[in-house]
C-alpha cells in the first residue's frame, strides 16, 4: 500500500473543520457518490476523508483532492466482503486515531447529500444536552416529527451564505432564502428556527446508522460501542453479548456478514437495555445503558420521505431548511432512483457536458381542466401521465433531450405509491388520522422507473425537472428559447382559460417565454405539417410547449410510412407505460401490492374515491356519510350515532387540516352518489389491509 493511503493522526487531524472530520467508506459501486458527497461538503467549506475498498486509479483519487477529500485504504477482508456490514472494522482505527488528539468524528452514509454546516447546530445540542455522546437518526415514519425549537439556537449564518449564491442545495433553500431578501422570513430576518432533538426513547422503532456524529469526550465507550456493532453485523443470529453485558468473543467470517447491517446493530447493540436517560429525558441510554444518544430531528436530517412529505410541514412550523437529504425511504435502492432524487434537487456534480455539449432541448408543461380539478381522483394523475408520454414522443421526433415535467400531486388525485402506506386516508374503520399529506408536486421516483428511464436514453434521453433552473447550466441555453402552443384542429384552444397550466420550473422560477409570441400549432397536425410548423424553432436551445392535450401523436402521424419511420426513433407504447407506471395505487382503503390502480377497472377506482369523498363530508358534518362500514359486512348509510362529527376545521390534527377539507369540497360524479360496497371499502378481503 503506499504511504500517501495510510491512514494517520495527522491526516485525521488535517481533515477535520472546527474539531469534526467527516468521514464516509466507499467502494467501486458508490465511489460516484462519495466524490459528489465530498463535493458538497467542500461547497459548504468542510474538508472530509474517505475510506477506500479496491484500487483507486490516479486520476479518480485526483477528483477526491480536487473536491477537499483526502483518502485512505479502508481495504481489509470484511470491508471487501460487504462494503456496508464491513465499514465498521474500519471506522474502529478511525475512532482510536480521533481519541489521542482529541476530534470528533462524524461518519456519514454516501448516499447523503449535505447541503448546511451541521457542526454549528450540533455544538448547540451539546450546550442544549450536555450529556450527549452520540447523534444518530431514525427510521420512524409518521406525522408528529418534534416541532419546536432547539433551547440554546446555535448563531445563524449570514445570509450571504445563502441568498444570492450558488445555492447548490434545494429549490426549498433558494426559495426560502429569496423570501428573506424581500422581507419575508422569520424572526430576525433568518430561514427559521433550529428544531430541538427527537424523543429518543420513542424513536427506536428502528435507529438509522446513516448519520452518526462521535463526540470526541466519549470515543472511548463509543469504540468499545463500535466493536459490538461489528460483531452484530458478523453472523445473522444470537446475542453479541452474554449475560454479564460482556462481548462473546466470536471469529467474523466475511461471508456471514449480514446482508442489511442495521437490523443486528439495533436489535444487539443499541436496543439492548434501552432507557430514558435519567437526567435527560430527550436522550435516550443505549448499549445496555453505556451512552447517551440523541436522535437528530427528521425535518432537518431527512430522508426522502421527510424531505419531500414533510416540507409543507416544515415551513408551517417555520423551522430552517433541511442539512441534509439520506436518499433512502424511496420506495427503490436502486443507483438511478438515488441519483435521481439528487439531481432534482441540484444536488448532483454532473461534468459539464451534461449541462450542454451542444444538446437541444424540449420543455413540457402539463395541464389540468378545471373539470379536473374539482372532481380529483387518480384521472388527475391519468391526465398528465398522458401529457407526459406526448412530451416524450415529441422530444423523440424532434431530436430534442427532454426536461421532465413536473408532476402535480397534492391532495385532490387521491392516489399515492403502491408501498407509500402512510398515505392511505380511509379504511373500512373510518379516518386514518395518521394518514401523511402528499407534497403539492410529487418527487420524480414518485411516478417514474428511472432505472428504465436510464435504458431508454439511447432513443429518450432525458434531464430532472428543475434542470434548467440549475445555475450548471449555460446562460446561452436558458436564453434561447422558443415557445410553441398546441390547439384544437380549429386553431382555438390557446388562451388556457380553462386550462390550470403547471410551469416545468415550479414555483418562483423565472419563466421562460421568447421575446416573440409563441408558435401555434394544431394538435392534429400530420408529420409533414408538424415538422413544417416546427422548422423556426431548430435553432432555440429549448423549444418550450404547451397544451399537449391537444397534441395526437401518434394517430395525426398520417401515413403509413410516416409511422413506419417514427418507429425507430421513439419508445413504444408499452416503453412509456413501463416507464411511468410507478406504483400508484387509490387513496382509500389501499395498502397492498394488490391494489394497485392499473390492475383495477376505472370504475372501481371511481367507487373508491367516493368512498373517501362521502367519509370526509360527514366526519366534517357537510353531508350524510353514506358508507358506514364494518368487517365483514357490508357498507350502508351512516346513522346519526355511528359518526363522530368535527365540524371545527381546527379540531383536527395539522395534518388532518391538510387534506380532510380537500377531499370534502371534491365534487361527486354521478356513480360515486352511493355507499361503497367494494371489498376495499368494507374490510371483507382482509389481506387488501394491514
């Protein structure tokens, strides 16, 4: 090994920003992440060091010095085994180097994207919680994550590190820091409050290893801690510790490494003796009592479930913007689904010829009727996946890369992804008041296979939808742009009046209209007249459409050659559908893999979102609750002394608040004006429910 991969005091010490040295491990699949996670780091002014397993070429370990990482060989047989399992055999020296001079450490999954300085805030938690050894996180999904402040605020960093700057981080930050520009943040002027720790006891349901901050006073306990981890990790059953709480000394063969680290960790180690600290009730006392930890709050250390789910929630509460995004909690593992999530939020380094190289590129808003929207329903998801699919198609035929649109979620469609549990609103049982609202735009892994995506690239290929407000990208891109508007057949259709257009930007992003007015094109334009009518917009960097409702692809194609010679230039049907499938299912009573909404007739779908509509106006007294249900037996019209009736809108929990009206004020259609009858409404199909 050469010396330069050594790891040392003086490279820990080197490494470290204000008495913390981030660390990561990475191998050859996650070594993109671990640069990018070095990335942000240095964007934020923190230094980081990064355990290595397997050969590392020159100019890779180049990239990791350019973006203020130094690396170390993190090569031994465990880590070679299993990168995730294994990484603690090699954290444990990283721990002992850190206790002779003394810093704390904090380790850190690749798959984090950092996107504020943690240490001014966790600095704070230890003037807030003296007694603090260590930070982790948890993996409880509901809707009541802590709301109030932290005692002792840490001091908030100015306003130029944030407003006006690069703002590699969220849209939600740029947002926020804007609106502090005009006047309109919080108290003081700042991007809100820092939100107090987790109640850790009741956080154990599953402790999540992503994030761990080692404080330097208690290395000593937390190596010892360290140890058991790597012995809970080596075999699949039994306890680490005997009786006495003393390790079982056991040799750890590479191959019984378990395959997901943290179910042994918390069931072994961190589980075992669980307590209220006695002094501290905010901490938690774990590995049989030994330390003191702290759950980190999920609103500001988020996952992608706290992060897109709860970031209304966040800004009612008015705390600051999130540190961090742990790209987990997606409903997939899979490498494109992590980056994906990335990139829409501009927190991926591309190399620059992802942000031009010459490329073109085609724009799509999507549309929703009013009809639409006051009906709501999965056809409001329909629609636009609809529009979505044009979008593709005419990105193909126009040799254009396209910039995924935006896909409006919120509470009207009723629909949600087929494992997002936590979504469902009404059950055979009546309200689900735990039921999580759905973001007003819906994250891409929401609606998209992006994996599949990625295999289409060589025909489709695509950028995330806030690429174009990516600062990457070249003025010479987002400056040239023409507009096109699709129409009725007869030329009308294009003053939107009943249309609710959903700009590719999204909120507070400057649009991108052409100094002339936009191209009228009709709908069902053949392939000769579409190509004609698109001619003056070859040279536009970014060809912008709308109103691809009206858009016929493929039927207006005309003749059979023209079909014949599209064919190889764009996805096929089934493609498209693969692609956007997703796993929605119907907001009701569904929670399983069974039911999701492809697999059900529309009708049914329809008799299931009256069933939510019907139980929301009588839970809110506007109406009779004409499905009264009960397992086993069929749904019938609701007595007054079956209901329990809120008609004070602010009796209900925040999160009731956000959805319960909404679904009250949807207007019935025809065959929804009866009790629901269907086995998902009355709890008769057991196995449909948790």
């Amino acid at each position: 090994m050469p010396v330069r991969f050594a790891l040392t005091a003086s490279k820990l010490r080197a490494q470290s920003t204000n008495g913390t040295t981030f660390v990561t491990f990475a191998d050859g699949n996650v070594a993109s992440f671990a640069l990018n996670w070095a990335w942000l780091l240095q964007q934020l002014g923190l230094r980081s060091l990064v355990g290595i397993s397997g050969h590392l070429d020159r100019d890779v370990e180049a990239r990791f010095h350019e973006v203020g990482a130094d690396v170390f060989c993190a090569d031994g047989p465990l880590m070679a085994a299993n990168g995730q399992a294994g990484r603690w055999s090699e954290l444990l020296p990283v721990l002992q180097l850190a206790r002779t001079i003394p810093i704390s450490v904090l380790l850190s999954d690749a798959d984090i994207a950092w996107m504020r300085d943690p240490l001014p805030y966790f600095a704070a938690v230890r003037a807030s919680h003296p007694r603090v050894d260590l930070l982790m996180m948890t993996d409880r999904a509901f809707n009541n994550y802590v709301s109030t402040p932290l005692k002792v605020q840490p001091n908030p960093a100015p306003l130029s590190r944030w407003a006006g700057r690069r703002l590699w981080g969220s849209a939600e930050t740029a947002t926020r820091a804007k609106r502090v520009e005009r006047g309109g943040g919080g108290s003081g002027g700042d991007l809100g409050f820092e939100l107090e720790l987790e109640p850790g006891y009741d956080s154990a349901i599953s402790y999540n290893i992503g994030v761990i901050w080692f404080c330097a006073h208690a290395l000593e306990g937390l190596e010892g801690m360290v140890e058991r981890f790597m012995i809970s990790v080596g075999g699949e059953g039994g306890s680490v510790l005997d009786q006495n709480g003393k390790l079982r000394k056991k040799k750890v063969r590479a191959n019984q490494l378990a395959s997901w680290d943290q179910d042994p960790i918390n069931k072994e180690v961190l589980q075992k003796g669980l307590r209220h600290d006695p002094e501290d009730h905010r901490l938690v006392r774990v590995d049989r009592g030994r330390l003191a930890m702290g759950v980190l709050p999920m609103l500001q250390f988020t996952t992608s479930f706290t992060y897109y789910m709860h970031r209304k929630r966040r800004e009612m509460i008015g705390a600051a913007p999130p540190y961090c995004l742990h790209a987990i909690f997606a409903h997939g593992k899979d490498i494109d689904r992590k980056r994906g999530i990335f990139r829409e939020e501009r927190l991926w380094r591309d190399p620059p010829a992802y942000y031009d190289s010459g490329r073109r590129f085609l724009a799509a808003d999507t549309f929703l009727s009013k009809s639409q929207l006051a009906v709501g329903g999965f056809d409001m998801i329909s629609a636009q996946v609809f529009q979505v699919h044009q979008a593709m198609r005419l990105a193909a035929l126009t040799n254009r890369t396209l910039v995924l649109p935006r896909l409006k979620c919120g509470e009207r469609p009723m629909a949600y992804p087929c494992y997002a549990w936590y979504h469902r609103a009404f059950a055979y049982f009546g309200v689900n008041p735990d039921k999580v609202p759905m973001p007003e735009v819906c994250p891409m892994y929401y609606w998209l296979e992006l994996a599949k995506l990625a295999g289409l690239a060589p025909k489709l290929p695509t950028r995330e939808p806030s690429f174009l407000e990516n600062p990457r990208v070249p003025a010479a891109v987002t400056s040239s742009v023409a507009n096109v508007r699709f129409t009725r057949p007869d030329g009308s259709g294009v003053s939107n009046g009943d249309v609710v257009n959903l700009e590719v930007g999204g909120p507070g992003r400057k649009d991108l209209e052409g100094r002339n007015g936009p191209i009228l094109v009709p709908g069902a334009s053949d392939l000769s007249d579409l190509r004609r009518l698109l001619r003056g917009t070859e040279m536009a960097r970014v060809l912008r459409v709308r109103n691809l409702h009206y858009l016929q692809l493929p039927v207006a194609l005309g003749s059979a050659e023209a079909k014949t010679e599209v064919s190889t230039t764009w996805p096929n049907r089934r493609d498209l559908n693969e692609v956007t499938r997703g796993f929605w299912c119907t907001a009701c009573p569904i929670t399983r893999r069974g039911a999701v909404v492809h697999e059900l007739n529309k009708s049914v779908v329809h008799e299931l979102e009256g069933f939510c509509k019907s139980e929301a106006r009588g839970k809110l007294g506007r109406g009779p609750m004409r499905s009264c249900c009960s397992a086993g037996g069929a749904c019938h019209m609701c007595q007054p002394w079956e209901t329990k009736i809120t008609k004070n809108e602010s009796e209900l929990s925040w999160a009731l608040q956000l959805w319960l009206p909404t679904f009250a004020k949807l207007e019935m259609l025809h065959s929804q004006e009866k009790p629901c009858a269907h086995p998902f409404c009355t709890g008769t199909d057991r196995k449909r429910f948790p």
